[in-house]
C-alpha cells in the first residue's frame, strides 16, 4: 500500500507549479506562507516547473520605461503588451545580464545622445514577480557603474544561499556583489591577469570560464577559470590556439564547455572550429 503524502506536501507540490503572480500573492497570507515560499527548496522546485522560457525586451525608443516579453514556446503569439518598469527610471534603461529568471538592468540618469560611462544605479529585478532591489553602493568602487566591462555574471552560490553580480571592469579588476549582505567586495586574485578578459563566458558545475587575450605575449589566447566558491583563477590548457586565431565565444553543450573559433588564413574561406573540454580542462576534444 502505498504512504500517504501530507498535506504540506501536497501543497508544496501545488504551489511549485503555480505562475510566479500567483506565488507572491500568496506571500500575503500569512508570515508561515511567506518564509516557506522563500526558501532556497522553493525557489529551486518553482524555477523547475516553469519550463517556459521567455525573452525580455526594453526598447530603447520607448518614450517611458517600458519592457515587453515573448514566449520562446510560442513565438508566433508575439510580444506581449507594453508594461511598466515597477522601480523609478529615466528612459535610458540596459539590460546587463541575467540567471534564473533574475535581470540585471543600469539605469543611466540622462535623457540624450550623450554615451555615458557610468550606470547612475544598478538593479535587480524579476519581472515575473516584479520584485526588485537597487543594489547598494557601499564598499562599491565608481567601475563597478562602467556602462561597459569586460564582464558581467549574475549567480547562484548554492553553498551560501545567495545572488552574486561579478562585473570585471575594463582595468580587469573583480568586484563581487552579494544580494544577501547588499555590499560590494574586489577580488584581490587578479593581479596575475591584468592583460584579460574578453567578454565571452559560460558558467558550468560552480566555475565560470572566460577568454585571455595577453597582446604583451604575441597576442596569445587562453581559457581561464574562476572558481565560485573559492574565487581563485585558473589558466586553463588551450593546445588548439594559434597566433592568428579568432575566438568566436563559449557555450554549454550537453553538459560540457565549448569554444568556437576560426583561423582567418583565408579571408574568404574561414574554417569553424568548436572544440569540447573534457574534465578541468585536461584534454580537449576537436568536435
């Protein structure tokens, strides 16, 4: 015969299944509802269940702060109506970067053509709740606002139950924001790299993976890694680099790292190259 289930697991079930409106309404009901469902558990099981992935869209001619989705399940219904941003913003509004259904957006406080260096606030948002929250400036350096970095990761430290922005500056120093503490810190780690980064990334099993490109050594590329948990960089075998390589970016592929590249020795005739990391790293694979 089989167990019966308990109520609260049933309801846990219910609830993991509901849209994400749905959720925040019942984080009104009471004090109990409202730290059961904002539990790292409920989090997970919620963001498992809710299979269909959307892309944002903030239009940057929009003559007020406004963003508009579309179903990736479902192009041809096309983009949803206009929406409010739910914090206060000019119109100048970028998204950054984003994980787990979190967007990072900066917001830049004046309305011209003028190209600003620095973001005026940073913000992280869930637009299926519309939740948010304006990151703290404490302890933040003035790069850690550059409009344009080398960098920028939104993550999820398992360990510590907790959001992490990184953003990699254009001197390549590493700032990490902590959504739990609200506080800025730099990496000390990176004075070995000073020559990286690219933009390209991918994150995969609590590390994230970037390209090193050291013109001060025969213009040479490289993978590094940063361990999450650690937050030490590593230089990762790359017997596949040549002189003249271009690196095109990373991916994740079926579980395992891949970068794509080519060798412009023929303009008109450029050859794709998409190699697998096997393991750390120890071995690659021409695909």
């Amino acid at each position: 015969m089989a167990a019966e289930l308990s109520p609260d697991i049933v309801l846990f079930h219910i609830l993991a299944r509901l849209p994400a409106k749905s959720v925040v309404r019942f984080k009104c009901v009471s004090k109990g509802w409202h730290s059961f469902l904002t539990t790292p558990m409920f989090t997970n099981m919620h963001l498992h269940h809710q299979n269909r992935h959307k892309l944002l869209f903030i239009p940057k001619t929009s003559s007020s702060c406004t963003f508009r989705t579309i179903d990736c399940e479902s192009p041809k219904d096309g983009l949803t109506a206009p929406r409010c941003l739910p914090f206060d913003s000019p119109r100048n509004v970028s998204i950054i970067t984003s994980f787990n259904g979190l967007v990072c957006v900066g917001i830049i406080e004046h309305d011209d053509n003028v190209e600003e260096e620095y973001y005026s606030d940073l913000v992280l948002w869930n637009p299926l709740t519309g939740e948010y929250r304006i990151l703290s400036k404490t302890n933040a350096h003035k790069e850690c606002y550059e409009t344009i970095t080398r960098a920028s990761v939104l993550y999820y430290t398992s360990s510590e139950d907790d959001y992490k922005l990184l953003r990699v500056t254009n001197s390549c120093d590493a700032y990490i924001y902590s959504l739990k503490s609200d506080l800025w810190r730099k990496i000390e780690s990176t004075e070995n790299f000073h020559r990286w980064i690219s933009k390209h990334c991918a994150l995969l099993n609590g590390k994230l993976y970037f390209l090193k490109y050291d013109e001060a050594i025969n213009k040479s590329h490289s993978v590094i890694s940063l361990d999450l948990k650690t937050e030490e960089f590593t230089e990762v075998t790359t017997p596949f680099f040549r002189d003249s390589t271009i690196c095109m970016g990373f991916t994740v592929l079926r579980g395992c790292i891949h970068v794509w590249m080519f060798h412009p020795s023929n303009f008109w005739q450029r050859k794709i190259e998409l190699w697998r990391m096997d393991g750390d790293g120890d071995s690659w694979t021409d695909i």
